[in-house]
C-alpha cells in the first residue's frame, strides 16, 4: 500500500475531496482458465457481477471497463497486459482472491459471493487496504475512539476500528465478537464494508473516505485501455553525411503515425509513414508511435552510419567502360556515374551525397551536395571543393 501513498503524493491535488468529478473509466483484462476445454466461469454471469460492482464504485466515479476480449489459459497464464487491472479467474481448490503488482487472482470456488471478492480486490488495486489494517491476519491496533485513526488500522477516521471480522458475523450481519482494544473499550465494526472480513452476504458499500482514495488513485494510475500493435518498421544503413528516410507502417487505416528522438518525449519530430532526418554523422535511434483511438507502444528504429561512407569496391573498368560524359544508372551498380573528361569520375551513393575519384579509383572525394561538375572537370579542382574520405580499393 506504501505504493499508493507515493502515487499520490505525486499526483495534482491529491489530498483534495472529489465531489463534482469525471467518471474514470478503469479498464480491465480478464483471464480465464480452461478446464477440458470448458471455461471455469460463465461471461454473462461475469459480466453481469461487474455491473453489480460497478453500482458499489458508482460513488467514488470509478467504472471497471472490460479493455478486450477474453484470454483464455491452461493450468496457468504468464500473459500480462500493460495500462490495464489484469484479472485471473480459476478453478482452484483453496483460497478466495489476492492482489499484487497489477495483478487480482480469484478463485471461481471460493465460498464466498463472487462480486465481493472481485470488489474487495479492486478496492486493493485502487489503493484500500483492509479495515483491520495493512495485514490478511491478526488484529487491529487502532483504537475504538479514534484517537490514533489518522496512523493506525487502515488509516481512514470514518471507518470505526475493526478486530478483523472473520468467522465475527452470524447470518444476521450482526457483529458476534467480544474483543477489547488497548483501552478496554469494546469494537463496534461496519460490517457492511467491502474491504472487511465480514460475511459476504453483509458487505455492499465503501466510506466516503475509501471512495474519496480510490477515484485519486484511478487518477493517478492513468490506466488506459489500449490494445493498438504499435507499428511495424526496419533498421537501415547510411553513409556517414546523409539524410535517412525511415519508414513505418501500421494495420489502421486512420491511425497517424508519429515520429520522435526519444522513446518518452512528448514533442513528435513530424507526422506520417516516412520521416527524413537531418544528416547523420553516428548511429541513431528514432521512435514511432501510432495514434488511433489510444496511444500505442512505440517502436524503435536503427539507423547505422558507416564511419567510412559506407562505400563498396569500386571497379576501375567501369571507368574505362564510359566514354567521355558517358553515364551508367541502376542495374548491379549501386551508383549514378558520370565521367568528366578522362581525369575524373562523379557519382552518388543511394542519390544523396555526391562523390568524385580518379580514373585509378585510389582516392575518393565527398563534394558538397549543390556541386555542379562542367563536362571538362580535372581532377585537381576537386580538392578545395570537398573532403577527402577513405576508400576501401
């Protein structure tokens, strides 16, 4: 429960009353297991429970949404849906329900009702602990007039100190318990509340202080309810000085595609299937996300530069092959080339940066990008206008 506290103190206007709020919707993902192949719970009976519980949440503006469609397990499930109070329902032999890092599992078998179990642990995943306090067993320590409430039991003053209610109340909602406090004063326990250990047939309401705890944590936790694949993309390789054109694609047909430098950031470096980033220099990761309904995950793509600009062999015949201002494009040759005079050979890598060589192919120069050759171009004008990279002969 410390959790809870550090939640809120993190959140805007956290010791603040909710009145006049939104509803928050909560989403959930229920897990169900399969025995022989047969479902060990009902879905409209299911469903018809969390409509019941929804009634309990109604005061806090809390609703439990169902995010997606049922997943269905064997003997055991290690799926786990993220932004969303995942719920395990089974068919044990022992036990009722737990709550534990986002996670409520619940016996079907249990003895007692279903929608108080599923209550009760909703009310851990929104925050409550028990109205005996933060333990499953043993008493409370708070004191029946309510001196130590703010510190001890389950922290709330509107709820009266509870010596832990289980096998205390008869078929009659009535409190059978004859336990004092460190004072001697006799408890006087609501055994209508959810969070107790009350008969199951008794419980049907939070405190207003529950409530008021529980609509801060929904609002803390920000679960949402989306199920959106994030996009599919590819890592790519670029010579070093040049622009990448990064690529994505997504199953939704409105779905608009965002494209930022880091996996949190919250400012998009532009919108759309294709993005073209500045020059690169190093390696660098680029982050996508697709915006439909929800957010989905992001994806992440690599764009390798080569250091040495990434050049393969260059053939010295295709030198001799071209006349003079003769050209060659496509085909196996990865470059556009043209010959100036017989001295020197332009060409360009992947129609981006633009490269010159000698006939003898043994040094090559990167020249700027708004070069303009002249068909009669020596080879030794090409220095000043460029930089001498290693070539791999």
């Amino acid at each position: 429960m410390q959790h809870f506290d550090q939640l809120l103190e993190r959140a805007p206007y956290a010791h603040e009353k909710q009145r006049s709020v939104p509803m928050i919707d909560v989403p959930l993902v229920f897990h169900i297991e399969e025995v022989s192949g047969n479902p060990v719970i009902n879905l409209t009976f299911l469903f018809n429970k969390l409509a019941l519980v929804n009634t309990y949440y109604a005061p806090a503006h809390v609703r439990f949404v169902n995010c997606a469609p049922i997943l269905y397990y064997e003997s055991s499930s290690s799926v786990y849906i993220k932004n969303a109070i995942n719920i395990y329902l089974n068919g044990g032999p022992n036990g009722c329900g737990s709550y534990a890092g986002g996670r409520i599992y619940i016996n079907v078998n249990c003895n007692r009702t279903f929608e108080h179990v599923l209550a009760h642990e909703l009310g851990h995943a929104l925050g409550l602990p028990h109205t005996h306090g933060y333990t499953n067993t043993g008493t409370t320590t708070e004191l029946v007039d309510g001196s130590n409430c703010t510190t001890d039991g389950d922290r709330f003053c509107d709820t009266p100190a509870d010596p832990n209610l289980l096998n205390l109340v008869n078929g009659s909602c009535q409190y059978t318990g004859t336990g004092l406090d460190a004072k001697g004063d006799m408890y006087l326990p609501d055994v209508t509340n959810i969070m107790s250990y009350s008969r199951s047939t008794c419980v049907d309401k939070f405190s207003q202080e529950q409530l008021d705890k529980m609509y801060l944590v929904a609002q803390a936790l920000a679960l949402s309810c989306c199920r959106i694949d994030p996009p599919s993309v590819a890592d790519i390789s670029v010579c070093s000085g040049q622009k990448a054109v990064l690529t994505a694609t997504t199953n939704l047909p409105m779905g608009i595609l965002r494209w930022y430098s880091d996996p949190k950031g919250t400012l998009p470096l532009g919108t759309g299937p294709t993005f073209t980033t500045d020059t690169l220099y190093t390696s660098t990761a680029f982050y996508v996300e697709v915006l439909d309904s929800c957010i989905s995950e992001r994806s992440t793509v690599l764009v390798t530069v080569n250091p040495d600009g990434g050049l393969p062999l260059l053939d010295a015949s295709i030198f001799a092959k071209l006349g003079p201002g003769g050209t060659q494009n496509g085909g196996s040759n990865p470059y556009n080339l043209t010959k100036l005079g017989d001295t020197a050979l332009i060409f360009s890598a992947n129609r981006n940066n633009i490269y010159a060589t000698t006939h003898l192919m043994d040094t090559v120069f990167l020249l700027s990008d708004t070069f303009s050759a002249s068909t009669d171009f020596n080879i030794s004008g090409i220095t000043p206008l460029g930089t001498k990279i290693n070539h791999r002969h």
